[in-house]
C-alpha cells in the first residue's frame, strides 16, 4: 500500500465499505490512512458522498 497514490487509497476505503468487504481489509485501509495522517481526505470525500 506505501506505493498507492492517497486519493486512490481513500477510495478504495470507500468502496470496501460500500462492498462490505471483509472488516479485517477495511482496517488495513484505514491504518494506512492514519499513518500516513490524510484522515482530513476522508472526512472531504465522505462530505461530497452523502
């Protein structure tokens, strides 16, 4: 996941959830999210989702 562009990773987390994928998959997403401290991308997209 270190070679995954952000905006790419944040829409996989989005769309893993939107698939239910498999929790353990969508906990992994969101670490890497955590660490490398774009949670601020998530909270923008979430807000033009819904």
């Amino acid at each position: 996941m270190k070679n995954m562009p952000d905006e790419l990773l944040v829409n996989a987390y989005y769309q893993a959830l939107s698939l239910n994928l498999n929790p353990h998959f969508i906990s992994l997403l969101k670490l890497e999210i955590n660490r490398r401290s774009i949670a601020t991308r998530l909270e923008k997209v979430s807000s033009q989702i819904g």
